[in-house]
C-alpha cells in the first residue's frame, strides 16, 4: 500500500512550509500595507473635494473655539446655517460669529451656555428648539474642556464639573435633538467628538480615557440604534490626546515622531465632516492614527495597560 505521502518526503513538507512562513507572509503583509496607505490617500482626496450639496442648520457645542470652529468653518462654506453654543467670552464669541457671516453670509446664531449644569442645559435648548424653532439636520456634539494637572491634584468639582460636559452633556445634547427630529419626522446627522484614546483602559489617564470611551461606544451604539429614524451619528476618534501622553511621559524623544504625526484641528475636522455627512459610524484622521487605531484594536487590554502604564508613569 502507498500513501500520497510516500511520494512527498518531509523535507519537502519543511520546505514548502519555509516557503510559505518567508515569501507568503511578507507578501501579504506588503499588500495589505499598500492597499491601506492607498485607502487613505483616497479618502484624503475625498475629503478635500468634498462639498455638501444639502443646505440647511447645524448645531455645534463648543463650536467657536477649536475643533468645534473649524467644523463651524466647513458648514459654512457649504451654506449651512449655524447656531453655535459654547461657554467661551461674548467678545471672542462675537468676534467669530461676525468673521463667519462676512466670510461665508449664512445665518449665525449663539448661546451661551455651561455645559456643565443641567438647569442651564434645559434652558438653551428650550431657547433653541421652541422660542428660535431651530430645525437641526446636523448635531456636532463637541464640548469639553480640560484641565492642565493630574486628576488626584484637582478639586472633586472641577473633575465632577469636566465629567458633566465630556459624558453627560454630551448624551442630554444628543436626546434633545434626536427627539426633536424624530417628532417632526426629519433625519439628522450628527457626529460626537471622542478620541483614540477611548478605545482602550489606560492606567494613569484613567478618567480622560474613561469618559472617552462612553462617548465613543455611545456615538456607535446610536448609529445602530437611530438608523430607523434615518438619523446617523459618528463617533470621531482624533489621536491629538496620543500626542500628549507620549510628550509627558519619559519617552520624550519621541518628540519628532509625534510633531509628524500631530494632527491639526482643521485636519481631525474635514475628516470628521466628511464621514458625517456620508453616514459612516466612525472617524479616524491621519494615516499613523488609523494604523495605531487598528494596533489598539486587535491588541489584548493587558498588554495595552501595561504598556500605558509604563509609559505613563513619570520618568524619575
Ligand atoms: C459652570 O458650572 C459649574 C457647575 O456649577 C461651575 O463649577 C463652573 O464654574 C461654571 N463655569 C463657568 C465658566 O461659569
Ligand atoms: C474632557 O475633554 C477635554 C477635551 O477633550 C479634555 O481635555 C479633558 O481632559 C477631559 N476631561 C475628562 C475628565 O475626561
Ligand atoms: C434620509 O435622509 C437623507 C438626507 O440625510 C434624505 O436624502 C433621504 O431622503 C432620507 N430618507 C428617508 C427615507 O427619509
């Protein structure tokens, strides 16, 4: 009796195994390598020709300052109505809103409002909705604010005050204006600021990254939960926040890589805007951020905290 095998030795079989473990698998690695780069490219040409043909309002928390004013920015150009609310000094708020209608001449609205306190929430959203009748086709949900010192050293209520806007406000904004446009049957499209940092524990920015990761699996769950109602919401992950960590911790030579791979706000913007308008669930600037975002994904927690840890622990 001869087997298949009898005329394979197993040298062979060693050989062949050599030659797939060395050729294949770099090969593959190659092409999976090119096809991402060249996806990115492709998404960045998108994002820079992309125009909304759609006019109407949006709603931006936070929108006079950062990040939030560079989406206000991109509305406007494509003749979106705004109505901005923020915290930031009624001159600088003033001095925005001017610049805007002049630029772009579309219709600005501002509210104050902290954020933080829920009876002040309440207020400027009956303002909005029933004394204004603001109609929203898109929500950036995108305040917060930080504080610069480690979270032990500060007041209770400053953290407790930071956690109001970065976790609840973020969720009383988007049950507000997601109730609003289920009652008059209208869709909405809105997109909340999380960030790279919310995808895994990390000991020693334990509450930042907590607080992120609410708002990034909130903004993800709605996506499924609101298509229904033909609402769609993104969760927008800049990977600014990598960027600090890696500048304070002991690693600071790192500081080149991390200047190549700081994002601006215009950036982590146009990319937001881009994939809201299109629908999509999620949002991640920059080529090294979408390869680390990748990394952080398929990589075990344990190995992630300690690495964070480590990283994180001031150098002595
Ligand atoms: C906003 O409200 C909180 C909570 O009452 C308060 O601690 C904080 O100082 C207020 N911020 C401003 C800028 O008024
Ligand atoms: C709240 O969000 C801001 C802006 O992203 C950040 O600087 C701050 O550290 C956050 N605070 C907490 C407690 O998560
Ligand atoms: C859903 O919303 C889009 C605009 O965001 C609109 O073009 C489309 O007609 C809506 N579809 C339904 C079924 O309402």
């Amino acid at each position: 009796m001869q087997s298949a095998l009898d005329f394979i030795s197993w040298q062979e079989v060693i050989n062949h195994g050599k030659f797939l473990i060395f050729k294949t698998i770099p090969l593959l690695f190659a092409a999976s390598t090119i096809t991402f780069i060249t996806s990115h490219l492709i998404e960045k040409i998108r994002i820079s020709n992309f125009r909304s043909k759609r006019r109407g309002t949006a709603v931006i928390t936070g929108g006079t300052s950062g990040i939030g004013l560079e989406f206000s920015k991109l509305f406007a150009r494509d003749k979106i109505d705004l109505v901005l609310v923020s915290n930031d000094p009624k001159e600088e708020v003033e001095l925005v809103r001017k610049s805007l209608v002049e630029k772009f001449g579309v219709k600005v609205i501002c509210e104050s409002c902290n954020l933080s306190k829920n009876e002040d929430r309440l207020a400027t959203f009956d303002r909005i909705l029933n004394q204004l009748e603001v109609k929203a086709d898109y929500l950036v949900n995108n305040a917060g604010f930080g504080m610069v010192g480690e979270l032990q050293k500060l007041e209770w209520n400053q953290v407790n005050d930071m956690i109001q806007v970065n976790s609840t406000a973020v969720v009383h904004v988007a049950h507000a204006f997601v109730n609003d446009a289920i009652n008059r049957k209208s869709s909405l499209k809105m997109i909340t600021t999380s960030s790279l940092a919310g995808v895994q524990p990390n000991p020693l920015f334990n509450v930042y990254a907590s607080t992120k990761a609410f708002t990034r699996l909130f903004a993800m769950a709605s996506h499924v939960e609101l298509a229904k109602y033909n609402i769609t919401s993104t969760a927008l992950l800049p990977g600014a926040t990598l960027t600090n960590f890696v500048k304070r911790s002991k690693y600071d030579t790192i500081g080149k890589y991390t200047s190549v791979a700081k994002l601006t706000p215009e950036e982590v913007a146009a990319c937001g805007y881009y994939h809201m308008m299109n629908g999509h669930s999620v949002a991640v600037p920059g080529l090294i951020y979408k390869f680390l975002h990748f990394l952080m994904w398929i990589s075990p927690s344990d190995i992630m905290m300690n690495l964070f840890y480590n990283q994180n622990k001031p150098s002595q």
